[in-house]
C-alpha cells in the first residue's frame, strides 16, 4: 500500500509529489483490483489542477465577487469577509480517507457488514469541496436597538444572506447541487425552497461545537463543484482557534482509534487502508518535511508556499460596516 507520506521527504515540488503519488495509487489499483484506489488517483488529479490556478478561477472568483457588492449594497451595516481557497493537499487526503472510515465503520455498526464497492464509491463522489468560499459575518454592536441581542441578530441576517445566494448565484451560471438530506435544516429562518441544497451545521451542529451553512454549487463553465460557507465571527472563531479545531484534536484521535477497534482488521481492505492513511497523517511532524515550497518550524509556525498544508488563497476581501467606514472618513 502507498501512502501520501512516503512522497513527503523528496524535496520534490507539490506537483510532482502528486504526480508520483497519482501513478502508484493507479499501478497499485492495476495490480490488486482496487477500485477505490482509482477514484482516490482521480481525486487528487482535481486537486493538482486547481493547485495550478486555471484561469477558470479567476473568472469564478469574479462571479463570488459580485454577491460581494450585492451584500455591501443590501447589508452595508455589516461587517463581513469573503475568501476562497484551493483545500490543501494534507486535508483533502486527510478528508477522503477519513470519508471512508466513517462511511464503512456506521455501515457496520448497523448492519454487522460492509457496503457494496458501488455505495462507497457514490459516497465519495460526494467530495465537492477542493474549491470553497467562505462568507463572515459581524454585526458592530452600535447597530443594536435596545433589547436586541447580538446573536440572535447575527443570525437572521445569516440565514437571509443563505436565502439569497442560491437565486443570485444561479443567474451567474451556478447550479445548486441538493444536499440530499444531510444536516436538513430544522431553522424557520431559511427558507423552504432553499433548505434542500443546505447542509446546517447550526441547527445541527457537531459534536466539537461547529456550526456553519454549508451549500455546493457546480460551475456550468469550468465544470467544477465548489462549496461556499456561510458564518457569524463567532462560529468562524469556534472553527478556526476554538474547540472545533484544537481542543477537539485527541478526541478525534481517540474516536478513531474506536472505529478501529469496531472494524476487525483484515476483513475489509478499504477501511484498513483509509485508516493507516489517515492515522499516518494525523502523525505527521511537519518540520521534517521536505517538499519544495513548504517550511515548517513545527505544527503551527508553517511557511506554505505551495498548497501543501494549508491551502491557496483565492480570494480576499473584506467589507467594513458602515459605522466603521464613517470612521475612516
């Protein structure tokens, strides 16, 4: 079995440790019959072409950039931040193997067995988010009238901005894509033709605290999936610096290492598999990494210059309300 770790030590450029890893995963997946193998090659084929920027990026970040001015325009008291980003080649392999270890270890514990080669492959064609765009929110708090509070206002601007997007974007030459019933959402604050494409992690939030509107797109021009997360401040910081990142670090660990101790090794080679792959990943010591483009000093102080860990920025803007703005001026 090959694993992303061991094309991590070269001193190779991220696309050629993608090419290298690419061409195993389909030698290997000649070799033993392995189907899932073959979409995990053609998966990190998207990952090398968006790593690439093509300029079917930049037109798309143009496109995300008109609900922009139209949020200025409808929202101008807001605070909020758009930015979009290529997922990082660590998270997306973090990402699809950990995909399959969920998938295959609840399909166990229910039915004491494991699912068809197919099911686990529809599930993965799920794996639309390589491209995502995040929207920000914050309302200054000199814009609450008397007996308001905060959240519940951030939230009905939240969920309004949701509302809109599908409709704005779908005139842009965007298809929302039907969520399919994951994370329904159970707010009266979106609205009904719209909660079929919306994955609500805020009337649904994880077991670590994460809370976000989550819906996916496909772009009719470039022919690509991309997904665009939508939060307050406070649901961003909870994500980023708070319990839904760190803290929640070894209870992760420690629930896959549960999953592990459900699956008896050896009676199923993809979950065996997606699991080493992703406990070697959660293992890894980034400052000894050699990769062209990537420094680490250790696990937070990281210089990514190329989409190894972190990921590419797209697009940066930031929106200042219009209580600020008068400051400035």
């Amino acid at each position: 079995m090959v694993t992303l770790n061991d094309y991590l030590y070269s001193g190779d450029t991220i696309f050629k440790i993608i090419q290298n890893y690419m061409t195993d995963l389909r030698k290997e997946a000649k070799r033993t019959h392995n189907e899932i193998d073959l979409v995990h090659s053609n998966c990190l084929l998207q990952v090398q072409e968006m790593l690439e920027h093509n300029d079917f990026l930049t037109s798309q970040s143009q496109k995300i950039r008109e609900f922009y001015k139209y949020m200025a325009k409808e929202f101008p008291f807001l605070a909020f931040t758009f930015r979009g980003r290529i997922k990082s080649l660590i998270r997306t392999e973090e990402k699809f193997n950990g995909y399959i270890v969920e998938y295959i270890y609840n399909y166990y514990e229910e039915y004491g067995t494991y699912p068809a080669v197919a099911d686990l492959k529809e599930k993965l064609s799920c794996f639309r988010d390589i491209i995502a765009y995040r929207i920000v929110i914050a309302l200054p708090k000199c814009h609450l009238k008397p007996g308001q509070n905060l959240e519940e206002e951030e939230m009905k601007y939240l969920y309004q901005i949701a509302n809109a997007l599908p409709g704005f974007l779908e005139e842009r030459g965007f298809t929302a894509e039907p969520a399919k019933g994951v994370r329904e959402s159970k707010s009266d604050l979106l609205d009904d033709e719209v909660k079929p494409y919306y994955r609500d992690f805020i009337s649904n939030p994880t077991m670590y605290g994460y809370r976000s509107l989550h819906i996916t797109f496909y772009d009719n021009t470039s022919r690509s999936y991309m997904e665009v997360q939508l939060r307050t401040k406070k649901m961003d910081d909870i994500a980023e610096i708070g319990p839904a990142n760190h803290l929640g670090y070894e209870k992760r660990q420690e629930h896959e290492r549960a999953r592990r101790d459900a699956v008896p090794k050896g009676e199923c080679i993809y979950f065996d598999e997606a699991y080493e792959r992703g406990m070697k990943l959660f293992n890894l010591d980034l400052k000894d990494l050699d990769v062209n483009m990537f420094a680490a000093m250790n696990n937070s102080l990281i210089n990514d210059g190329c989409g190894l860990y972190r990921g590419r920025l797209i697009l940066p803007y930031e929106h200042l309300s219009r209580f600020q703005n008068d400051l400035i001026d």
